[in-house]
C-alpha cells in the first residue's frame, strides 16, 4: 500500500498531470484496499526519502516516537482523528496525525494531503515529511510546531498577551503570503477551502504555518470558479456563494481570510457576537464600528500599549472588510491584499457592507444531498444549517 503511493507520486512528478476539477483521481492512485502491494515498508525506517525530503515511515518507527501513541503526547484531536507529538531515532521532533479508522473522509483526506503537500513548499505552509500506512492505519508525520496553533494563543485571555500588535501583524503578513503562493505562485493553483484560527500553526519564533489541506481543491491554470455538492469547510469562514451554491474560488479563501484577520484584530472568535434577539458575525460587527467611524474600538484592549500606529490598523480592518464583502468579484485578490497591507502609501477603496446574516436561522443552502454526510474536520455540514 505505502509502496503504491510512493510510485504514484513518484509518477505525478514525473508527468506533473491532474484529474479534471483538481480532484484527485481515483483511477489513477492505487485503491488503498484492494491493492495488493505490502502495507508497511520495514526497510523505510525515517530515510525512506522520495522527493521534497518525504519520507516512507514505518510503523515501527512511528510507535518508537510517540509512545505508542501515549496519551500525554496528545496535542489535540480535530475530525479526522488525533495528533500526537513524536520524537523521531534522530531527535528531530515531529506532530503525528493519526487519521481515524472510522472516518468516511479519512482516506480522501489523506490522499490529498499528501498529493498537495508534496508538490507545495513555502514558508508559511507547513512542511509534511512523510508517511506510514500499516494496516488500517494512515497517518501522517509533520514538522512540529512548539507554539501550537493560533486559536490557542488568540482566544484565550491570558495567552493573548503574548500576541502584541507586532506579532499579530507580522501573522497576518505570513498568512497572506501562504495564500498567495498557492493562489498565483505554486506549480498548481490551490484552493485551501478550511482556513481559520485553528489551521494556522506557529513554529518557534511565532511565524505562521498554513495546515491542513485535506480539504483543499487543485485548479488548472486557466480555471477561475468550480461548482461541488459537497460543501466543506467551517461556518462562519466559508462565503455565501460557497455556503448557498457551492461556487468556490480564490476569492473564497479570501473571504476567510477577512474572517482570521477580523479575529486577529480583535481577539474575538467570529461566532462570539450573539444576543436573545439576533445573530450577528464579527464581520458585521466590525462593519457598524467601521460606518461610525470608531474603527479603532475593534481592537483586542491587549493591544492598548504596543499598537501606536493605529492608521495601520485601520488599514488592516479596512482590508479585511473588503475581504469579507458579499460579492466574491468585489473582493480583492491575494496580490492586492498583500499591497494593501503593506503598501500604506497607496489608497484603499472604501469597503461596503459585507456578507452576514442578522437571523440566526435564516440560512439554508440549496444544495440538496441524497443522504447527510459528514463533510467537514469540524464535523459540521452546511448543507441544511439550524441553530445549534
């Protein structure tokens, strides 16, 4: 099994080919449980090397680094199972994902992420370095990143402070980067479809580290917009179009990146702003703020002392707000977002008012599926939304 994948990617870098859509092709990769390849390759132990420095491990080695998976080497658990931290025979410390057997999206997942990330490399993704199938199991080994992810620094009262205005700043340009390259830089165009607070890792120095591309989509060049029936994703991240017609572009990934950087600004999840009468997100919150002109009041109060330059952070949430806007063609590119966050010199349009529901019961997508399917790492579908 581990040796079917490795002559498949070994041959997708050779004619560098993709299925119509950005989807992985079924034909082409080796069904992982019919094939009668060895499932585990003893031999591989950490310099099974196969490109890009990705590794065949065995299983061997991945019970060695982590324990046998102990419980006290636990970093968290998202929907397609647990992640452990590992420590391999070279001392090089590793995050160990271990998809679960019972997961319907595990094997998907698990084929996309190693086709993306073997044929992404950029700072501020982060960097896959192989894999080990045995039996049932799939998993995947990852850099480790000491900080953890965003979410468990930006929410909490006490570790935000570690985040002064610099920082904060210095992720936003990070992400933005990471989107860039795979919008317009990368070999292939990729939609991250999945991006917030909780897939964004940071490594040592606090830089920013996309993750988890298990839901992601591949574009051709020439490709500007696809149409799925299975929207995935998280609520609140995801724009209308996506949420309501299942239309997905870059422009989607955009429009959460708006969301994560409303969230940075503000220390506030987008979900946080509800009452006994209405709903409303933290991007319409940061547009009524925005309309009256007390843009500043939007501010994390950790950041009283250390954000002195408060035109950039207005330039910041004027950004995001053009992000977030109802109309994916309004919204800006990555190249142009970057521009606008570094470029202060240069105008920026005035944003309108973005795409938000006041009724927390009034969305319904009208996509229907034959049967409810889990379909996102939260899991979470969008496909007939009621409150919770």
């Amino acid at each position: 099994m581990a040796f079917s994948i490795l002559c498949y990617l070994q041959q997708r870098r050779r004619k560098s080919k993709l299925s119509a859509e950005g989807k992985i092709d079924q034909n082409n990769f080796l069904n992982f449980r019919n094939s009668k390849r060895p499932t585990d390759l003893p031999g591989l132990q950490n310099d099974g090397k196969m490109g890009h420095d990705l590794s065949v491990f065995s299983y061997e080695s991945v019970i060695s680094a982590t324990m046998n998976f102990a419980e006290e080497n636990k970093l968290g658990e998202g929907g397609f199972g647990p992640v452990y931290k590992g420590k391999l025979a070279t001392g090089q410390e590793v995050a160990v994902k271990r998809l679960s057997k019972c997961s319907g999206q595990g094997t998907l997942e698990f084929k996309n992420e190693l086709i993306l990330i073997y044929e992404l490399q950029h700072t501020n993704l982060v960097q896959l370095f192989g894999f080990c199938i045995h039996g049932e199991e799939k998993i995947l080994i990852y850099e480790y990143m000491p900080n953890k992810s965003l979410d468990y620094f930006l929410f909490d009262p006490i570790k935000g402070v570690f985040l002064d205005w610099s920082k904060r700043f210095s992720i936003i340009e990070g992400i933005a980067q990471g989107l860039l390259y795979l919008h317009k830089f990368s070999r292939k165009r990729v939609i991250h479809r999945d991006l917030k607070a909780s897939n964004v890792l940071l490594d040592a120095n606090m830089n920013p580290k996309i993750s988890d591309f298990g839901m992601a989509r591949i574009f051709s060049i020439n490709e500007l917009e696809a149409n799925t029936s299975r929207i995935v994703g998280t609520r609140g991240y995801m724009p209308p179009e996506y949420a309501m017609e299942g239309i997905f572009s870059t422009k989607s990934d955009v429009y959460s990146f708006g969301v994560l950087v409303l969230e940075i600004i503000s220390g506030r999840r987008n979900n946080s702003f509800y009452n006994d009468v209405r709903a409303i997100n933290l991007a319409g919150y940061a547009w009524e703020l925005w309309k009256e002109g007390l843009g500043t009041q939007l501010m994390d109060p950790t950041l009283a002392d250390s954000c002195t330059n408060k035109d950039k952070l207005l330039r910041c949430i004027n950004v995001a707000l053009l992000c977030v806007e109802d109309s994916a063609a309004n919204r800006p590119t990555m190249s142009d977002v970057l521009s606008g966050l570094t470029n202060e010199s240069s105008p920026l349009p005035a944003p309108t008012k973005p795409a938000f529901s006041t009724d927390r019961y009034a969305v319904t997508s009208s996509i229907v599926e034959e049967e409810p399917r889990i379909l996102s790492v939260n899991d979470l579908t969008i496909s007939d939304c009621d409150g919770r």
